[in-house]
C-alpha cells in the first residue's frame, strides 16, 4: 500500500487514537496482510483479476450468512481482507473494522460484572423474542 494510505506504524494516515496509541506496532494479523500484500503484487494480472473474483464471492457468501444460518461475522471480514490485497478502500475498510473490534474488545474487557449480566440478560431477551416471532409466524 502506499505511504498516501499508511504512516510507518501501519494503523493509518494519522495514527489511530480508537486503536490505543500505547501499541508501538500494528496487530500479528495486520503485520501478515502487510507482508502477504507485498507478495501478491508481484503475481500476474490473472491471478489477480482470479484472487478480486474468488474475494468477491466469499463476501456475497457472508452477506447470504446474514440472512441464512452460518459465520457472516467470520466470512465478511475474510473476503474484506482478501479484498484489501488489491484495493486501498478495501484496505481502509478493513483498518476501520479492526480497530473497532479491538476497541470493542477492550471495552468488553473493562465492562463491570452488572454490565456483563445486563449483556447476557439483553441476548437472552433478543433469542426469546425471535423465538416468539417464528412461533408466531409458523403457527
């Protein structure tokens, strides 16, 4: 990727506050897309124009998974970031969403055990309710 898309840290164009600015480098998965990015530009323009195609499906799979039973929260991210090898929105994107579930993450971490019991008192409500709607829907 290009210097215009990413500062010597490998968190963005200038730096990521959302991230944790305490982190000297950028996570063990960014660091592999980096190094894999290096590799797959020097590949030829059909297995490039393959590799855009073979990522373009597996993201219209996880968008299916959404509507459909199975891991859209998985298989997204992973067609983004075969995504990202060739496109810098792609790559930007894909910056974006990481940083976000690190944040997340460690706001899941700092959440206090009457937080963490509404949490799972919330989900248990969400289940309960879609189970009325397809009780309610199928009889």
């Amino acid at each position: 990727m290009s210097e215009r898309h990413r500062d010597a840290t490998g968190t963005g164009p200038a730096g990521s506050e959302a991230a944790g600015a305490s982190r000297s480098h950028p996570p063990e998965l960014v660091q592999r897309l980096q190094r894999r990015r290096e590799a797959y530009r020097q590949r030829g323009i059909a297995y490039r124009v393959a590799w855009v195609a073979a990522s373009v499906i597996v993201i219209a799979a996880g968008v299916v998974m959404i509507v459909f039973p199975g891991p859209a929260l998985v298989v997204i991210p992973i067609g983004l970031a075969m995504l990202s090898l060739e496109f810098a929105w792609a790559q930007r994107l894909l910056d974006h969403t990481l940083e976000r579930g690190i944040v997340a993450k460690d706001v899941a971490k700092q959440a206090s055990q009457r937080q963490k019991i509404l949490g799972i008192a919330a989900v248990v409500c969400l289940i309960a309710a879609v189970a009325a709607v397809a009780v309610l829907i199928l009889t």
